[in-house]
C-alpha cells in the first residue's frame, strides 16, 4: 500500500514515513517499484563518474571522518596540477567523460589554484563534465569556479536535523553554513548533490524524515548516499557501522520520490557488503565511481576502515565495475550522464 502510494503521490506523510523506514524487513516490492521507475527514466544505463582523490589535507574536524584535521595518524598527500591532469587523460582514455576532483578542505588549494586546474581540464577536455567536491565555500569562490568550467558539484548535508549536525560536527561547523552552500550552488546554475550517511552515530527516524523534507526544497540534480562506516582513528571508532537494509531501503525511497535523480552505488556501500553496488543498483542507483587516483596515494584517502578498490589500476576498476554493473543487470554507458532534472 505505501509503496503504490509513494510511486504515485511522489510523497507520503511523516508516519507514513516513519512506518516505511522503521520496518526491518527485505521489501521486494519497494525494490521492485524503484527499479521499475529508474527503467522508466533511465532504462538500463549506469553513467560513470572517474573520481579523483586529489588531497587528504583538510582543515575541518568531523567526527566521523578519517582526513579529519586531528587524525594525525593519516599520511597526508595532495596531487600536482599535472598529476590531476594525468589522471584525466588516463582517464578519458579509457572512456570517462565526467571527472570528480574530490578532497578535504584543504588551504593550499585557493580558488586561483582550483580555478587554474578547472580551467585546464576544460580546455584539454571540453567533451567533459567538471564536478567538484571541496565542502563549504562562498558564494563568490562557487562563482568562480563556475566560470572556470566547473559544472557540477557535491556537498552533502549530512543531516537536516540541526541538533544530529552538532553531534557529528565540532562547534565551528554550522548545519544552516553547509544548506546556504547548496542553495548557492544552485542559484548559480551547477548541477548540485546533496546527501548523507545512512546510520551516522545518533541518527533517528526523525532524522531520515528531515532529509527528506530537505531535499524535497533543495531539488538536488544528485543524492549521495551510503552507509556510515567507522574508523579507528576517529572519536567515532567504537560506533557501529550503517545498516545494508536500511541503506538499500532509503536509496529505493529517494528513486520513487526523485525519479529523475542521479543516484550513486557508492563505494561505502561495496564496502559494507561484496555486492553492495550490485544491490545498490537494483534499488534504484544509476551511477557509479571508478577510482582514477594515482595507486600510489589510494590507500591514503581513508574516510573509513577497510575501503575497497585501493590498490587497483584505473583501467582495473573501470573493468570491474562495468562486469559488476552488467551482472546486476545494467549497462555502463560512456557519456557525460547529465542530470534528467534539468531538461
Ligand atoms: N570535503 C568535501 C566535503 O566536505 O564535502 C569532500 C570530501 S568529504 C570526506 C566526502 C564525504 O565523505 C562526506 O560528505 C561524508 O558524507 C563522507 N564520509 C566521511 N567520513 C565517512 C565515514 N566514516 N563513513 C562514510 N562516509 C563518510
Ligand atoms: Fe574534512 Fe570533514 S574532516 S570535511
């Protein structure tokens, strides 16, 4: 019942909700309905995302996160300009046409810097998308990364909830900081994700139900989502990991009420379970992303205990995930896999 409701209505009330959240059991119908929607919008295609790790330094202190500025126990790393531009080659070699700079906030890197290497990758690439994920910023450094090239960019909220935010978060850091970024993000034009870890320490229901609501105002272009997962050298190390479940059950969620949505099978998830990605992308994902950093700095990027994929080639890891993706029934599509939501 709430499952057709959902699929209909693109909604449900908060119980209703709270009742579709809070059941511990396998739902096939509402994997079957998700699966049924993303045919519909996307058919059988799974858009690669080439991710490149290019610096652990970050000056933030999240609780849950292994480059956290306090962890001294992380071997810290950035790449060079070159090195980033060398991971795009190699990458667009092998059939990549979105690239992901992705790193903790990290001061060396200015706007000039990122702007320059933004700059550079569009020039040598123009058939690719540009994504960033560097954290909060202002609304004027967003700007000119976008005027550099940049077209999309992830931020995850991580939690809606204000009072969850300051428990995952040090005193500095602001929940309404991190929503103002988006809607900037927005406003300025960038293809945008938002998202959040599923069984963060302290999260409630009420806390999934404010997500929700959440990205029922932003209209995020992209959801990332995956199960939080501990690390030893954090505050959170003693914390149990996210629920597979519940991870797989809210990504079936988001696919009915954001048909168009571009969702990741994301590696946390490949961590948690050896199928994660597969299962992922029978509840609704639609996207995935090979890692095409350096092997040499893989094992550095460490958000998390046992992270998968870290000793592989690129060209090693676009090949798995495109057997992974076909076994579970989809096919890898080489394109830039732009958002549905903004035609
Ligand atoms: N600094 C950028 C930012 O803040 O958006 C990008 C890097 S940040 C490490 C990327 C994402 O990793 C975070 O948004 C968070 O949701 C996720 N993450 C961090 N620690 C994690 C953990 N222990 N388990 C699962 N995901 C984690
Ligand atoms: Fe770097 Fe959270 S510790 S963004």
């Amino acid at each position: 019942m709430l499952v057709e409701a959902l699929r209909r209505d693109r909604d449900l009330t908060d119980a209703q909700f709270r009742t579709l959240l809070e059941t511990d059991q396998y739902d096939e119908k509402l994997r079957t309905a998700a699966d049924a929607v993303r045919r519909e919008t996307y058919g059988q295609a799974v858009y690669l995302r080439g991710l490149i790790e290019f610096t652990n330094y970050c000056k933030n202190d999240c609780l849950y996160c292994g480059i956290r500025r306090s962890n001294t126990a992380a071997s810290r790393y950035r790449l060079t300009q070159e090195e980033i531009l060398a991971c795009c080659r190699e990458g667009h070699a092998l059939g990549f046409r979105t690239f992901v700079l992705q790193g903790g906030e990290d001061p060396y890197w200015t706007d000039e810097r990122i702007c320059s290497v933004v700059s550079q990758i569009h020039r040598e690439f123009p058939d690719c998308a540009i994504t960033l994920s560097i954290g909060e910023k202002s609304h004027e450094s967003y700007l000119a990364y976008f005027e550099a090239g940049a077209e999309r960019y992830l931020l995850r909220h991580e939690t809606a909830d204000a009072a969850h935010y300051a428990m995952l978060h040090p005193s500095d850091m602001d929940c309404a900081n991190r929503q103002r970024c988006l809607f900037d993000l927005k406003e300025i034009g960038y293809q945008v994700g938002a998202g959040l870890m599923v069984g963060s320490p302290f999260q409630t229901t009420d806390c999934l139900i404010a997500d929700i609501r959440f990205l029922q105002s932003l209209q995020p272009d992209m959801i990332g989502i995956g199960p939080f997962l501990s690390h030893k050298d954090t505050p959170f190390r003693d914390k149990p990991n996210g629920s597979l479940t519940l991870t797989l059950r809210l990504l079936a969620i988001l696919r009915l009420l954001f048909p168009k949505v571009l969702l990741p099978a994301t590696t946390a998830l490949g961590t948690l379970h050896p199928m994660g990605r597969e299962l992922g992308l029978q509840h609704g994902a639609n996207v995935v992303m090979p890692n095409l950093s350096p092997v040499g700095v893989r094992d550095k990027y460490l958000l998390y205990d046992n992270k998968i994929c870290t000793g592989d080639e690129s060209a090693q890891c676009r090949h798995c995930l495109e057997q992974r993706v076909k076994s579970a029934g989809y096919e890898v599509v080489c394109s830039r896999g732009d958002a549905l939501t903004k035609q």
